[in-house]
C-alpha cells in the first residue's frame, strides 16, 4: 500500500484553499469543486463534503505530517505566509533529535512539520 494524500472537507472549502494557497502556492490542479496541491510525493485536496460543518471540534484526532529536515526554516516561512500556529517547534522527549511543529487550518484541522524518522 501507499498512503497517496489526505482530502480536507469542508463546509468552506473556499476559506480552505485560500489559506492553503498563501502557504502552499497556486494549486496544482483543480476539478470541480476540488482543488489539491503535490507535496513531495502526496497530495493535499480540499472540497465540500455534506456531512461536515463548522470548525473540527477535535482538532488533535487527527493530524497530517509534511517531513522537512529544515522544521525551523519551514515553520518561519508558513508563520510569515499566515499560518496559525499551535505550537513552535520543540523536541518531543521520545525522539529528542528530531522537531515538530504543529499549526491549524480554519476549520481547525491540525498538521504538523516533522524532522524526517531515521
């Protein structure tokens, strides 16, 4: 198996693809109501889905990882592009060599920058 990408529904899925386009760039493709973008070897797609509305009210359910080996780099850039933060980056203390940093979407939708697993 291969895990290809992660699809974001949304009651807004305008508000979605606004926020995602100011840290990701212009989407890569769009169909319809769907619009993704590629990042490395996955995609993130945002659309409308009739069964969510409103904010996640369990934002830590989950939590989609883009792996940088630059967390620091990248967690600048995202926040000066927009990005809410949840938490800057800090060493989780069962893997004190690596970095995460967790941010939210609109719809309060948790991702995170990840120091790549050895």
């Amino acid at each position: 198996m291969n895990l290809n990408g992660i699809l974001i529904g949304s009651e807004d899925p305008q508000r979605l693809t606004v926020y995602y386009t100011r840290l990701f760039g212009e989407p890569g493709w769009a169909g319809g109501d769907f619009v993704g973008w590629q990042l490395g070897n996955g995609y993130v797609t945002v659309g409308p889905h009739d069964r969510v509305q409103g904010r996640n009210p369990h934002p830590g359910r989950l939590i989609w990882n883009l792996e940088t080996p630059d967390v620091h780099g990248e967690f600048e850039r995202l926040k000066a592009a927009g990005a809410t933060v949840v938490q800057e980056p800090y060493q989780p203390g069962e893997a004190p060599e690596g970095w995460i940093a967790t941010f939210s979407d609109p719809d309060d939708n948790y991702f995170q920058l990840v120091s790549p697993m050895v």
